[in-house]
C-alpha cells in the first residue's frame, strides 16, 4: 500500500493555514482560492516552487487585470446581448494567456485564465475593482503560503560520522522507471541537510549526468568503474586512473595486428573522447548505433591525440575470443598494471564486453581518493549500497554496506545486509533510519576488510 508522501502532508499544512488566515480575517474573503493557490503551486522541490510561485503570481495579476477589464466593457453590452459577455469572457482567456507568453512566464497562462474567469464569472456584492482586488489577494495568499510551507522543513540531525556511497545501475536506477520521485525529493532534502552522498557507477560522466539532472549532488561522482572522478559542477575530472603511454601502445599495436576492432576511451582537454575503427562484427556496430545517438557521448573515427590519457580499451567478442585476447595481452611486458573486466547485460549469450583499465581503476581506490581531496574526511564511516559485480570490492571496504533486493549472488555475500523493497527507495529509507539518534550504536559494525554476520535489512 502506497505511503503518504510529505508533498501530501504539506500540502494539507498550506491549506489549513490559509483557512486559518481567513479566520484570523474575521471571515472576510473567498478562502477557496487561497486553498486551491496553495494545492496548485505545491511542489516536490524548494526551488521549483519559488519559480511556481513567481510565475503563479504573474498569472494572478495578469487575469485580474483583465478581467477587471472585460467586466468595464461588458457594462457597455446592452441585457438582450447577454450572450456576448459570455463570448467576450471566452475570448479574453486569449490575451490573457499571451501576456504571460510575452513576458516568458508561460507557466502563469493557467493561473491567468483561472483568475479571469474567477473575477468575471462569480457573483459578489463588491465594485468590480474591489472583486478582483480580492480575488488576486486571496489567491496571492494561497502562493505565499505554499511558498513558505514548502521553504520551511524540520530540520534532520546531521550525522556528521557518515559517508555514503551507492551503486546506480540496479541500485539507484531502474531502467524501465529512472530514479523515483519518493527517492529524489529525499535525496535531495538530506542532501541540502548536509549530508554526504555520491554515486560510483560504470558510466561514463556525460552518460550519468543525463538520469541524475534532478538530484542535486554537491560532490564529485566516481564513474567508469573508478577509473575517474569527476566534479559535476565544475564539468571537469579530478583524477583519472589512466594506462599509460607504453601500455596503451602495446596493447593498439596487439588488437591491429590481430585484426580485433576496440573502442579506446580517452579524456582530453576535460572531454571523454570514444576512438574506434572498422568494425569487424556486428555487435560492435550495433554496440556503436545504438550509443552514438546519445548527446553525452563523442566518438570519433581517427587516431588518438598525443596529450590524451587513455582511461580503458573495450573489445565486444565472442566469448572463446575474448578470452585468447585476454591471455595475450597478459603476456605483455608490464601488463601486471592492468585490470580485465567482463560485462554480459548488454550482449547476446556467445558474446561479452571486455574492458582493459589499469589496475588502480577501481571504485575502492577512487573512493579513498575522494576521501583524501575532502578536509575531515578521513574519519569518516563508509556506508555502501550497491548490486553488481563491480560494486562488490567498495561494498567490502566499507564499514557497513547492504545490498538491494535485485542485487547479484555476489553483491549479496559481500554485503553486511540485505534491502527490501524498490531499489533507491529503499536506499533512501535505510540512509534515514542511519540518521536516527543513536541508530548506528544499534547496527553490529564490522571494520574494514573484516567480514560480519549478514543479515536482512527488516526496516525496509
């Protein structure tokens, strides 16, 4: 059964406070208005709403200017033409709507229209300039109102000893639905609260920026399997675990010579460039049509620039090639640098993704790189939500890490507990409780790299 959500609860808060204004106001007024204002303009987000509440109140002198306007002219339309009020009434709506168009407000074309309608459809005792002063008042009131409720928010008791880190593709992220609702208003609520949060994913950083635009992080992400770390707002990376020069070489010069086509990822000039060449199957090509139509990744038919640092090779084969490859380019001089890693969620069953990084491009160690760049975070208590395999060696690191319901055979054992429930939802839930006095004291904690009973998460 659904829970109800704070948008909800707020909601009902602005209403009562605006029928509480009109009883304050010795029942002067139309209180209505006011309480639908405040329904209308309640929004999931803080900042969403001072931008509905601006436009909302646009839109409410706009329509109460001109309908004041049309109530004059309708004076001048004789009784046996009444019909004609009600078409001039129709036809003001437009103008009324296109001010707002004009003054790009077009969020306030609803709220003019109502307004209009509102000042010249309902019947009252007043002057008509008193009617729609009282009816833009009443409705302000209702936008201020929902305004200051959705401002205002108890204040969560900041946990000062956490650091929490998740996974995102089957942990945050659900690809048939995105991140919930319910997890980014809590996110973000805590994450204005001071709480420090950020995401370690397989993704590229232009590819994560395009699901994570609505959750407001403040600190650097760990992306491509840990392989960088990079600052979301500045738009740039702050470390990157790259192959070097030699290896690279090394490694281009083996595929070419074996006929075997790869994608070379390499950052250049704080952009991730995607290299490639001839395509030599046809999961390669469609790997290559189905991802060049995304605006967050550049690929480019050519030579690799010298001042770039190549971050990974990715090789799409069958299987039993995958593996001669791999062996091959093990046997290279200084290979013990690199990191092999195998994706099949993207592949037919015979084939896999095979991705060459270098050995320190993991999201353990650019999690303690993170730490180290961030003054009074070494302290800290690591707390880990992940579900796939290459969540498993930072959910082990961790002082504490869970586990979704979803998550692999592998995420399972390497977790401490395990979560109940939707994927970020639950997350979210467990990241509150976690900020409940005294909550930590309850939860057995093991030390890093020490290995704990597992239990399941029954909060969520």
């Amino acid at each position: 059964m659904p829970k109800i959500g704070m948008r909800m609860m707020k909601t009902a808060i602005a209403v009562a406070i605006c029928l509480l204004i009109y009883l304050l106001r010795g029942k002067q007024g139309v209180p209505v208005f006011s309480a639908i204002a405040a329904i209308i303009c309640m929004q999931p987000h803080v900042d969403n709403s001072v931008t509905v509440a601006f436009n909302r109140i646009i839109g409410t002198l706009t329509g109460a200017v001109m309908g004041l306007l049309v109530i004059y002219i309708i004076r001048w339309i004789p009784m046996e033409y009444e019909v004609l009020d009600y078409v001039l009434i129709a036809l003001a709506v437009i103008p009324a709507m296109y001010i707002t168009v004009l003054l790009k407000r077009t969020g306030a074309s609803a709220m003019a229209g109502v307004v209009l309608l509102s000042v010249t459809l309902s019947d009252s005792n007043y002057t008509p300039l008193m009617d729609a002063f009282n009816r833009s008042f009443e409705t302000i009131v209702g936008i201020l109102v929902s305004l200051c409720v959705n401002v205002v928010h108890l204040p969560r008791q900041r946990r000062e000893e956490f650091f929490f880190v998740s996974g995102f593709d089957g942990a945050l992220y659900d690809e048939e639905k995105g991140v919930s609702p319910y997890c980014v208003f809590e996110l973000n609520q805590l994450l204005h609260d001071g709480l420090k949060f950020t995401i370690a994913t397989e993704r590229t950083p232009a590819s994560l920026l395009a699901d994570i635009s609505q959750i407001q992080l403040n600190l650097p992400v760990i992306a491509m399997d840990g392989a960088v770390l990079y600052d979301i707002k500045e738009m740039r990376y702050l470390a990157c675990n790259g192959l070097s020069k030699q290896m690279t070489t090394q490694i281009e010069t083996y595929l070419q010579e074996a006929n075997l086509h790869y994608f070379l990822n390499v950052v250049w000039q704080d952009v991730l460039l995607i290299y490639y060449r001839d395509f030599q199957n046809e999961e390669e090509r469609k790997l290559y049509e189905r991802a060049r139509k995304s605006p967050h990744r550049n690929y480019v038919y050519g030579d690799v620039p010298e001042d770039g640092i190549p971050v990974y090779f990715l090789l799409v084969l069958k299987n039993e090639d995958a593996d001669a490859a791999e062996q091959a380019i093990r046997n290279l001089e200084g290979a013990e640098e690199l990191l092999f890693l195998r994706d099949m969620s993207e592949t037919p069953p015979d084939y896999c993704h095979l991705k060459i990084y270098h050995k320190n491009a993991t999201k353990e160690y650019m999690m303690r790189r993170l730490l180290e760049s961030i003054d009074g975070m070494g302290n800290r208590k690591i707390v880990a939500f992940g579900s796939n395999k290459n969540d498993v060696s930072l959910m082990d690191w961790a002082d504490l890490s869970y586990a979704t319901a979803n998550a692999i055979p592998e995420a399972k054992k390497a977790a401490d507990y395990r979560l109940r429930g939707k994927r970020g939802d639950s997350i979210v839930r467990t990241i509150l409780h976690l900020y409940e006095p005294l909550a930590w004291e309850k939860i057995p904690i093991r030390r890093r790299k020490e290995k704990g009973e597992q239990t399941e998460c029954k909060k969520d």
